[in-house]
C-alpha cells in the first residue's frame, strides 16, 4: 500500500521537478532541473538513512541496480513518476517528502494541530492556509484522544485542565468508542490532579466529566496510548486505576501542563 498523498502533493512534486515553462530560457530550465535533482538527491538519501536502509536494500526493494540509487543521490539521474511512487512506498514516506523535504499533513490532521495549537499545545502547524472558523472545542479534543503523538498526549492534562467546555458534549463524543472514552476518564483525573496542584484553574466542568465517565472492567486489556511503560508499578495511581500503561510521570505531566503557551481562542 502506497503512503497516503493527495493530488495536490502530486502536483506540487511535478511542479518542483517542472517548474519551468517553456517560454523560460534553457539556461534556467536546465539550472532548475539540476537543482530538483540534488534535492531529491538528498531527501532521498535523508530518507534512506532513517529508514536505516544501504543503498544496495533499497535497490533490491526496488528491483533497481544500485548503483542507480547511488545515481538519483547524487543528482545525476532523473527518477520517473512509477518509481518515485515506489520509492515513496519503500520508505513508507509520502511523495512531498521525497520532493520538499517535509510531509504533507492530511487535511484533517493539519486542521487538528492549527486547534490544538490554538489551545496552547505547543505542536508544529502550518498556519499558511487561509484562516477559518475552528470547530468546537469538545470536537477538536475528542479527535486528540485518538492521537499517540507525546507531545499530544503530554499536553491534554493541561489543556483539560485550563480550557472550558462542555463536559456532556464531550463525553456524548468520546464515549463512541470504549477507548476514547477510558482515555478521557484518565485524562479528567490527571487533569484533576493538576488542578489540586496549583497546575489550572477551576473544576466543576471536570467534576461533571469525572461522574459520566465508566472506569474499564478489571478484565480489561491495557492501553499503553503508543508508548508503554517498561514497569507499571511506577505509574501514577490515576494511570492504574484505568488501566492506561503510558510512560509519563505526573511530574512529566504537571511540566508539559506549565509549558502550554498562551491559549489563542
């Protein structure tokens, strides 16, 4: 399965190694196209090394001579349409990786960081689009009890305990699935717990959540939310109790909590 890119990605990586026209002197397109190559050249070699792939695996993942790879790394050789979408499924990186450098966020994900960075998270977005009018706050964190990403999941302590919402509207959303919905008792507990730290302010809106959500059966499988603790003895109390095996420590919690930048809604 090729990563996921959308038709703009394709343009825009036909534009970067296009990106002349032909009323453009040949100077310039012969210089342009040099400079698609190197940097293709070099994303791919970045690419490759991540991936901790010599360029004789990847090549035999391709079907390719190596020395071809070795070729399209240094920029001497222009790869086609069909191997570029293999190389790009290879290395499991989407096209605009290979073309820019950096990846293309799918449309959804991209909107979910502009909000959460909007509530304070301190996550990387592309602010480039034209403004529009962000979702409902309960929509946006009950997407964010999806994601694994720590420097999401580090930070939703703080934003619960520092943002209003509606705490029925939220529950009504994460209770759809039985793991967003434990995720969230969790969180409203070290939210919580912050709170009566000093980290936050106010509480009835927790309080109200605290009440509707279930705590998991003790039969219950553990969900390690993508970054298991190695000893679950030293996990928080409130981790224990819903049996969530993330690795983070309060105080972990309680300095992503302090590290929230100035909410923007």
């Amino acid at each position: 399965m090729l990563p996921a890119f959308d038709i703009g990605t394709l343009i825009e990586f036909m534009a970067q190694w296009h990106m002349t026209t032909s009323s453009d002197p040949r100077a310039h397109r012969r210089k342009d196209r040099i400079a698609a190559r190197a940097r293709f050249g070099k994303n791919l070699e970045g690419c490759r090394r991540q991936r901790q792939l010599t360029q004789a695996a990847l090549a035999q993942r391709l079907g390719v001579d190596r020395s071809l790879v070795a070729r399209w790394e240094r920029g001497q050789r222009d790869p086609d349409l069909a191997i570029l979408e293999r190389v790009a499924s290879a290395l499991k990186v989407p096209m605009s990786r290979l073309a820019r450098g950096v990846e293309r966020l799918p449309p959804s994900e991209a909107v979910l960081r502009i909000e959460l960075s909007a509530l304070g998270v301190p996550i990387s977005t592309d602010w480039s689009s034209p403004p529009w009018a962000l979702r409902p706050v309960e929509t946006t964190l009950a997407e964010a009890l999806e994601r694994t990403d720590p420097r999401i999941v580090d930070a939703l302590p703080g934003v619960l305990a520092t943002t209003t919402f509606r705490p029925r509207v939220l529950w009504a959303k994460a209770s759809e699935r039985a793991l967003t919905e434990r995720r969230l008792g969790w969180l409203t507990g070290l939210a919580q717990t912050l709170i009566a730290r000093g980290v936050g302010y106010g509480g009835a809106h927790l309080e109200e959540l605290a009440r509707l959500v279930q705590l998991p059966g003790t039969g219950a499988a553990w969900d390690d939310v993508g970054k298991s603790a190695s000893d679950r003895r030293k996990l928080p109390p409130i981790s224990k109790r819903w049996r969530v095996s993330y690795d983070q420590t309060l105080r972990g919690f309680m300095a992503a909590a302090e590290a929230l930048t100035e909410p923007a809604l």
